[in-house]
C-alpha cells in the first residue's frame, strides 16, 4: 500500500499523560513555537501538535529538545539551528519552506527569536514572501513581570546589559527616563554588581526585583528597592537563571513639559535641531522624534 505524505502527517502523535493524541496536518510555514522555560508542563497543546505534525523541526541544541520531546512521545527528529551554523543551517530551512514544506523553530527555553539568532531566520522567511506563524506560550519576561508586582501597563524588555561596568552605567542611564517597568536578562554571577550599579545609576529608592530560576523548583522572587536588593546580594553567591525587573521612575522623576521646552530651547541655541533632539532624548528617556517634533513647533510659534 502507498502511503501518501498527508498520510504519513495523519499518523503522527503525541501524547498528553498515557493518551496518544493524532497530530493533524500542518500546513507550510514557518513556526515559532514557545517552549517551557523549566516546568515541562507549561507546554501548550497547539505547540505540541505542530511540533508533531511539521516536516521539520529546527532548534538550538538538540538534547535539550530531545528531552522535550520524548516528554511528549514525539518522534521528530530535530535539526540543530543556532548562533554558529546559522549561515549553514539558514537556507537549508528556507529551501524546506520553498519545497512546499512545514518548518518549526524553538529555543532550549521560552518563545524563538528573543534572545536567540532565530531572528535572522523569521525576517528572511517574511522577505521571501513565506508565512510565518507563532505559538505562544512561556514567555520569561512576562512571567517575571507578572510575578514580580511592578507596574505592567507599560514594560520595557531591554535584553541583557553590557558587561563592562561602563558600557552597563550608560545603558542605564539611556533608560533611566523611560516611564515604563524595565525588564532584563543577567547572569548570575553578575547580578550582585548589576544591581549595585542600578541602584547608583537609577537610584536607591526605585522599585526592582530579581527573579530566579522561573517555574522551577526553586523559583525566587527577591522584591524590594535597589538599594535594599544591593545590600541583599553583597557578597551573596547565586546560581540559576535571572530576570531582573525594575520600576518605573516615580512621577517626580519624570521631566515636566516646561522643562523639556527650557532643555530644547537651551540646546538649539548651540546646535542643530536633529541634534539638539537626539541629546534631550539622550538626558530624558524620551523619544528623539517626539522632541524632534517638539523643537519645530516650539521654533515655528517663536517665528509666528
């Protein structure tokens, strides 16, 4: 008996418990499936049917997705897409999805493309015109700043910071402005001093929380202001992965109207407009076009 390919997609399965579920067919595209970022049981029903129904599974380290996959019974076999073969890996995947095939992406932990060089991989299939479809699901952003009781009605994920001390110093200082909770990714063994700086750069007293080893055993939530968090990890030795969430700036600290029209006036008198906009941006966290826009009207109602 010939077996057809649509067939073949028919008889794959996964299992929830001791209940081996049929995946339906997938149809071609890109997907960017969301993986558990510890708690094996975060995975979501819809990622497991496409990771058993596609045609192709790419991921960052095989192992760890194997361990993923046979937690599930799926008998996929991955194909390593990371950082150091992307150039290699990369038009092999897109010729899959040209084929007429299904492609899915995932991470070791949490959704594809933040923090990973699946990026590269979901912008070339949208230039080539191919469809590219996410999977929700675990996220360690959102879950530390669910978790960690800060505001939520505007966040920042501003990725990992510099290393160096400098470069770290003056990340903060570009963000320090912002009205929004910020939201970072940083190794353990650098966020004792990570917090220190924050706490001289941002400011004792603002709000933050550090947040360890999400969904896992033993998940932490350490809360309390910069300064209080700084003490708390002086000399402290932490291991597991971290998410550090800082508050918004309190109200006071955000620069009043008529003062970012003192500020642009000041700094137009000494240079260009685009300029003068790009270093309020710079001393207020807030955005170069705005104040752009800000410094014309501002010059057009002097003229008038």
């Amino acid at each position: 008996m010939i077996v057809t390919e649509e067939r073949r997609a028919e008889e794959k399965t996964y299992r929830v418990g001791n209940v081996a579920i049929p995946a339906r067919p997938v149809e071609p595209a890109l997907y960017l499936v969301a993986t558990p970022i510890g708690n094996l049981g975060d995975i979501t029903l819809r990622a497991l049917e496409t990771l058993a129904g596609v045609d192709v599974l790419a991921c960052e380290d095989t192992r760890v997705t194997r361990v993923l996959l046979d937690r599930f019974g799926i008998s996929a076999r991955p194909y390593a897409y990371h950082e150091h073969n992307a150039n290699e890996a990369g038009p092999k995947l897109l010729a899959a999805l040209e084929a007429g095939k299904s492609v899915a992406l995932v991470s070791d932990a949490g959704t594809p493309l933040v923090s990973d060089p699946g990026y590269r991989l979901g912008q070339l299939a949208i230039e080539a015109g191919f469809k590219v479809v996410p999977i929700p699901g675990a996220s360690a952003p959102l879950a530390a700043l669910v978790g960690s009781g800060l505001p939520s009605d505007a966040f920042l994920f501003a990725g990992f910071l510099p290393v160096k001390e400098k470069g770290k110093r003056d990340r903060l200082a570009e963000l320090a402005k912002i009205p929004a909770t910020l939201i970072f990714f940083e190794s353990p063994h650098r966020i004792a001093d990570t917090v220190a700086i924050a706490a001289d750069v941002l400011g004792p007293t603002r709000a933050a929380c550090v947040c360890r080893e999400l969904t896992k055993t033993f998940e932490e939530f350490r809360r309390g202001s910069l300064g209080e968090l700084a003490a708390s990890y002086e000399n402290a030795t932490v291991k597991g992965e971290i998410v550090f969430v800082v508050g918004p700036p309190a109200y006071d600290d955000v620069p009043a109207a008529v003062d970012v029209d003192i500020m642009l006036r000041e700094l137009a008198a000494s240079m260009p407009a685009t300029k003068a906009a790009a270093e309020a941006a710079r001393l207020t966290g807030l955005s170069r076009k705005d104040l752009y826009q800000r410094l014309i009207e501002l010059k057009d109602s002097n003229e008038g």
